[in-house]
C-alpha cells in the first residue's frame, strides 16, 4: 500500500463512497501525515475531490473511481489503521438489501485488510441501515462494538467534519448514528 504514494507514512485510511468529498478532504489536511484512499464510482465526486486535491496540495489522497470490492480485494492483509463508510447508499427497498455494501463478504473484506486493533466506523441517518449493520456485524463475529453509553453513537468522532448528506439529514429531522468498531485480538 506504502507503493501508491510518494513518501512513507504512520498511518493508512480508507474512506468507501466519500460523495463530494468533504470529510475525505477535511481529514487529509488535518492529518497530513495519514495517507487516505478515497472510492468513488461517480465522477462527479471523483472530479471535485480532483480538484480540491490539487488546489488543497494533498499529497496524502489517493483516489479509486471503481467498485470499492475490487480495491479490498487487492489491498495487503492488514494494511488498512481505519475504514470510514459514511452515509452509504442504504438501498432504502426491502428487494435492493441486497445491494447494501454491508454485507458479510465485505465485512470479511474489512477483517482481513485492517490492521490488529483496526477501526471501522459507520455513520447513516436511517434506521433500518443502521439495524442491518449492527446485526451484520453481530453475525459476522470478529468486530467489537466499542459504543458504552447511547451518546457514544449519537455524537460525532473528534475531528468529524460535517457532510451534505448529514446536513441534509438533519434538516429533514432524520438524526444520525456514528458507529464505532474495532477488530478483536
């Protein structure tokens, strides 16, 4: 993974479907130091973070315009310190479930490509998304929840940086979950 960048660096992200690129952008120039992977099959978010990449100098980003499987597919065993999948399409028809990215191959996917001790974290705004990934997760054993208290998924992670989806959420009442988990030892 360290091949993909010009210089060497303590940590390694990835951010699935980063939209407009907001919180990828923000991330890469508070922490410029991690390098990030961004995936984003449409152009018009892969466009605007081309340029904010640019006019940001963010020599950290590293971008990836196809279907999120095929990069975890091809990423080293443990090489990945966190996983962001925000507000991901939740395919809101009980016949297109299927077609939700969490799903327990890519969970194994995630397990396999995250460091010992590696973070995955989840944010949405609808409830039955929210559901099927605690119960996926769950089900695919090899996560731990790290939430103790209910402001634990109701709060942001420090550092977040708000994005339109979430914007959009909270003006039209719908309040987000900020899900934390961690691989087990």
């Amino acid at each position: 993974i360290a091949a993909l960048f010009d210089k060497s660096f303590s940590r390694y992200q990835l951010e699935i479907g980063f939209g407009g690129g907001e919180h990828l952008a923000h991330q890469a120039e508070s922490n410029r130091n991690t390098a990030y992977i961004g995936v984003e099959p449409f152009i018009n978010g892969m466009a605007k973070m081309l340029g904010t990449i640019e006019d940001h100098d963010l020599e950290n980003v590293r971008l990836y315009d196809d279907d999120a499987s095929q990069l975890l597919d091809w990423l080293p065993d443990h090489s990945v310190d966190r996983i962001d999948l925000l507000y991901p399409d939740p395919w809101p028809k009980k016949r297109h479930w299927k077609r939700r990215f969490i799903s327990q191959n890519n969970l194994n996917r995630f397990v396999r490509v995250l460091k010992p001790g590696g973070l995955f974290r989840f944010a949405s705004d609808i409830d039955t998304y929210i559901n099927w990934t605690l119960q996926h997760v769950e089900a695919q054993g090899q996560f731990k929840w790290l939430a103790e208290t209910a402001d634990d998924w109701n709060t942001p992670w420090e550092g977040w940086s708000r994005t339109r989806y979430e914007a959009k959420a909270i003006r039209e009442g719908r309040p987000p979950a900020y899900l934390l988990f961690t691989t087990k030892s």
